[in-house]
C-alpha cells in the first residue's frame, strides 16, 4: 500500500483534525515521573512521539485495569430489580497514536484468547474493533529489545493499521489497512511518498534491526516435552528472588488474566473485571482453601511455562511474549525471562542421570 | 567494592565447606546495570558468582522468612535490622543464621540515575564516591551522594546491629541527618492540603502489591487484602480501597520498619509510601523512644503492655 510524507511542521495540524473523527490515545510524559503512559488525549493534547517507552503498555486501551461488566439492583420497586444489565459503553472510534509495532503485535496474541471460536469477550473485542492503530517504528532499539525474536520487530507492520516512521523533518506513513487509510484520510495525510519513501523505510528498517542485541531462541522448547520442563530442576533457582509482586504481569503488553467481582453500595452493584496476575497466591485459590499453586515455585514457574511453553504448543504460533523487555527493566529483583528462555530451552531432561550412569 | 566481594566469597566458601551452613543467601550480578539479583550458593564451588556493590539494595531478609535450612546470609545494616525483627517475630531463629555483616555505604537509585542521563544507559562503574555511567557514545561521572536512595541519605544505621563477621571495617556512621524533614513537611499541612497531598501520592497506584510483597516486613500468611472468605478490601482502583490498602499497611509496620526502603524501590508506578512509613516511624522514636530491630532482646512497644501505661482508654 501507498507510503505519505507528512512534514512535522504539519503533523500537530493532522492531529487536531483526527481528533474529529477519533478518541486519540497516546504516550504522555507523566508528571515528576520521569516515564510515559498511554493515555486518552484530551482535545489539545499531543501524543509525546520522542517517548522510548512507556511504563504500562497500552493494553488498557481495550482491557482497562478495572471495567464495569454490568450492573444491578435489588431493589424490589426498581423493574429491573435482579437484572443484570450492561452498561452503557462508548465504543466510537478510537486510534491510537504513537504505538511501538511489538505492543500491536502483542494484540494480535491477546485477541487469540479473547476472540475464538467458542468465545468472544465482547468488551475486550468491541474496544478492540473500535482502534485504529497508529504505529511509531523504532529508529533506535534500547538495549532490552528482542522483538526480532519474537515474531514482531522495530519495524514490523502485523497488527498495524499505519506504519509512521520519523525520518527527521517527516514522518513517513505507510497505509496498511482500510482502516489505516480512513484515518489518513480524517488528518488529511496527503503527499505521496512514492517509490523514495518505500527505499528510505527499508533503509531504516534493516539499521534498526541490526541494531538489536538482545535475542532469545524456543526451538528446544518447543521439541521438549511439557512434563520434562515442568520437573525440571531449575525451577528453585530462577524464582528464588522472586517476591511475587506480579510487576510483571502488569507491564507485559501480552498478560491478560482478570478478575471478576460484585461490588455492592446499599441495593445497587457492579459486576468489575480488574487485572489479576498468576504471581498472587489469591489467583489459584479454591472455595475450598486448597491451592493448587501455594507455593512462589510453582507460581514463577506457571508464568515462564504459560508464556514460552504452553502457548507456544497450543497454538503453534510463537511465544506469548513480544520482546518490548518491559518486565526485565521493571522486576524489582533483575529476573530476565531472556535467561529464564534460555535456561528453558537450553534444558535436557535426564542429562544429570546419562552423566551419572556413565 | 572488589575488596567486600572478594571477602564475602571467602567467607562463604569457607562457611560451605566446612558445613557451617547450607546455603547463603546474597546477590550475584545482575542482567542490567544497577541491577543486582539475589541468590542462594549451596555448592562452594559457585561462590564466586558472589558480587557486592551499591546496587544491593533489596532487603535479604525477606529470603529467610520461615526457611529451615542453616543459612548465611549477608546483611547490610538495615538487612541485619530486620534480621532482628524476623527472630523477635519468630520468622526465623537466631541459631539458624550466620551473619556476614557488610558496613553499608549506602545504594544507589538507578531511577535517579537514569533521570539524569539521556541515553540509555550502557555501564555504571562505580569508584569511590564516583558513579561513571556510559551508554550511546556519551559518559558522565557523578558523585555518589547525590544519587543515593533517600533513606540511604538519612541512614544512622549503616553498620550491622548483629553479625557473625564483617566482610569489612566498620564504617562511621552519618551523623546530623535531618531524618525527619519531609515528614515535618506533611504535618505542617492543613487538612485539605494533607488530603490532596494523599490523594495525588497515592493517584497512579496500580494495586500490584508490590510494596507488600518486597517489604521483609510483609509475612503474613494471607493479607488482609487477599482475605476473600469474607472480602475485607475491595479489588477496583476505587481511591478509597485503594488508601485502604495503603493506611492500613503503613500502620501494621508502625514500630517495626527500618526504612530499608525496599516499597519505594519495587513499586513500578515510583510511587514513594516511605511517606507513611517514616511518620510511623517518627512516632515510635517521639512516643517511645523506639527504633525497630536494634536489639533482641526489648519487645517492640506495640506488643508490649505496661501497668503504669500512663493512657487511661487501654486500663
């Protein structure tokens, strides 16, 4: 599809026009903070384009950190007395600006748990369906990125529906989708870009990508069986600095376990879904008050084997991880899933038991 | 700094082979500058995988909390406060414990240092009191008092208050710190500036709990947060759970935190709770004259009961 040129001097202009036709969404500096988060723009708001990450991920744009599900009332004179009713939600077009191509592609992962045959969460997939997504290539990859290995990258367009890459005094946009082009159209995106803009984006793809240090490989993992993981004796060693404070779970882009609860005032309530994260004893609880994952052990080794193991075998697709290495700069202790996947696929079972046999 | 590792790895390695311990418990090096990770060595021949640095900063004795095995485990001064507490508290005994004491000067706050440095950073050396940091070309040398924690600023117990042996000379302690300052700071608030002052504090709050779970302090079996049969705490970011949640955690450490600052440096959202912590702290040192975890063998003022209490509502 078409590559557009848009000079910067025109972009904050573009802006203000989609903000006609789209709830915008992007990085903004947070204050006294020093880290960015993605947020809804207000309407003279800019989305921050020099931000190199954000804290969060943009996630939250389609699964908020608490939403209301639906309500209800027991109030015995009220004709909706015992009904569950959905609220009323705001699913008018929304674009997000400014999105690095892993947290797109971390999408696409989350839709596949969302969004299935059997199964449609439509609260996720409506926000889902209302974004349009304004992608930001990474000029300069930080040194925790491993995107490449994973399957997105600096550069990578799936789950895009604009590619922007800032070239300096422009930004050049390749139009992916319809819906990409709909929204180029609302900022009056014009100027095309033609063949030069298309050898400029390639040159700056292939530099960004050599670029990339950081790397991790799952081909063993993948031909390990799960039980033999699942026993292996790493398990005490990796999570024993881990406090369990699921960190983790709350910057990873791909992390999508919730929560579900009635919060009650007087006679009236809400039905909430809010983050809940594998690393919490409370997540595995029965009604019972037996836990199937008591222990910090099994609970480290339930994040490592969901994303790089069961995932991976599950849907034949990759690893439930897109590499923007949120985790690795948050974790209060320095637990680097780069080296966890390593050590994972590094693995062979029984080999102790041959060298001894020997 | 070399001159603590090198000690540290003696000391441990003679510690394992002579089966004085089963394991230590201390920090090998991390995976990104300024970042260390704790670790156990049960096998001596691993104890060169021992560092020691100013990017110490997590509180070890989280990691013995109701372990049985015999341990030795390196403890700078707060570490070794809360050492302390953990035995008065029955968290661990006092005989299970070999304590390598490490005369602290101080940890560095990797967020204040990256603040401050435009480019990512690459390498962080440290020298003395000097912090050189490199990364994308550029490098800057900085003085190591400026970036330091802040309740590393305001420390008066760098050395260890118990120990089996020092990996080092003790080091002096400082001195005319105003602990206090930001504290006094709040109190001479009105109200309504308290209140907005709580409420913009506490306003990023994601509820991950991290504070909790990296506090040394924090063992209980099930919080009262997690309590689901019934529910005490709701789960939503609703500010007034979410203050809850905070409140209540500041006062079950009145008279037991050590401002290790391990909550501060865990939470992700840079969200500082050492200012509930060190008023509860302030007051336990005015009302009672009380420092947590200097000593085993005074009960901490809030599980102690005397008949002279001078209060009339607890007679």
């Amino acid at each position: 599809m078409k590559v557009l040129k848009i000079d910067k001097k025109d972009w904050a202009g573009g802006i203000q026009k989609a903000h006609k036709a789209y709830r915008l969404y992007g990085p903004v500096q947070v204050k006294d903070k020093g880290f960015s988060e993605f947020q809804a723009l207000g309407p003279d708001a800019m989305p921050d384009m020099t931000a190199t990450d954000t804290r969060l991920s943009p996630k939250s744009i389609a699964f908020p950190p608490q939403e209301v599900m639906m309500v209800f009332t027991t109030d015995e004179n009220s004709e909706l007395c015992n009904q569950m009713q959905v609220p009323q939600k705001d699913y008018a077009p929304r674009a997000i600006i400014g999105i690095r191509p892993y947290d797109a592609a971390a999408f696409l992962l989350v839709k596949k748990n969302f969004d299935t045959p059997e199964y449609r969460d439509p609260y996720w997939c409506d926000a889902y369906e209302a974004c349009t997504f304004i992608g930001l290539a990474v000029n300069t990859p930080s040194a925790l990125d491993f995107s490449t290995s994973t399957k997105s990258g600096p550069f990578d367009e799936n789950g895009l529906d604009v590619l922007l890459v800032d070239t300096g005094n422009h930004y050049l946009a390749k139009i992916l989708t319809d819906k990409g082009a709909a929204f180029a159209k609302s900022a009056a995106w014009e100027t095309e870009a033609g063949a030069a803009g298309e050898k400029q984006i390639a040159e700056l793809k292939a530099s960004a990508e050599k670029q990339i240090r950081a790397t991790v490989a799952f081909d063993n993992i993948q031909r390990q069986s799960i039980m033999s993981l699942y026993e292996a004796d790493f398990w005490e060693e990796v999570a024993f600095a881990c406090i369990n404070c699921g960190t983790c779970t709350y910057v990873c882009p791909t992390c999508w376990c919730f929560d579900i609860q009635d919060e009650t005032h007087a006679k009236c309530g809400k039905r909430m879904k809010t983050w809940d994260s594998c690393m919490y004893p409370l997540f595995t609880i029965h009604t019972t008050g037996h836990n199937p994952r008591g222990t910090k052990v099994q609970r480290v080794r339930q994040r490592f084997m969901h994303k790089l193991k069961y995932f991976l075998d599950k849907y034949e697709d990759g690893i439930m991880c897109v590499g923007c290495g949120r985790c690795i700069r948050s974790c209060p202790v320095n637990i680097d899933i780069r080296k966890v996947c390593d050590i994972m696929n590094s693995y062979s079972a029984g080999a102790d038991t041959c060298a001894l046999k020997k | 700094m070399s001159a603590y590792t090198d000690k540290i790895k003696k000391i441990a390695g003679r510690l394992l082979q002579e089966c004085r311990v089963d394991m230590i418990i201390g920090f090998r090096k991390g995976s990104l500058p300024m970042m260390n990770e704790p670790c156990f060595i049960k096998n001596p021949a691993d104890v060169d995988k021992l560092v020691w640095d100013s990017n110490c900063g997590i509180n070890l004795a989280n990691y013995v909390t109701d372990r049985k095995e015999k341990i030795g485990i390196i403890a700078k001064g707060c570490d070794s406060r809360n050492l302390v507490t953990h035995i008065i508290e029955n968290k661990i005994k006092r005989e299970q414990l070999y304590i390598i004491g490490i005369p602290c000067q101080g940890m560095i706050d990797r967020r204040k240092i990256a603040a401050q440095f435009q480019q990512e950073i690459e390498t962080v050396g440290e020298q003395g009191d000097k912090i050189t940091i490199a990364g994308g070309g550029a490098s800057q040398t900085l003085t190591k008092a400026d970036v330091i924690q802040e309740n590393c600023a305001v420390c008066i117990h760098r050395n260890p208050v118990i120990y089996d042996e020092l990996a080092a000379e003790l080091v002096e302690e400082q001195k005319d710190v105003d602990r206090y300052a930001e504290v006094r700071q709040v109190e001479a608030m009105t109200p309504a500036q308290k209140w907005q002052f709580f409420e913009e504090l506490l306003a990023p709050c994601v509820r991950c709990y991290a504070c909790r779970n990296a506090c040394p302090l924090c063992f209980c079996p099930t919080c009262f947060v997690d309590e689901s049969r019934p529910q005490w705490v709701g789960k939503t970011l609703d500010p007034i759970d979410t203050r809850t949640f905070h409140f209540l955690r500041a006062y079950h450490c009145a008279g037991r935190c050590t401002d290790c600052g391990a909550c501060q440096r865990a939470c992700p959202v840079n969200i500082n709770m050492r200012a509930f912590t060190k008023k509860l702290e302030k007051d336990a040192f005015e009302l009672y004259g009380w420092e947590a975890g200097l000593s085993l063998d005074v009960r901490p003022p809030l599980d102690t009961f005397k008949p002279n209490d001078p209060e009339d509502f607890i007679k």
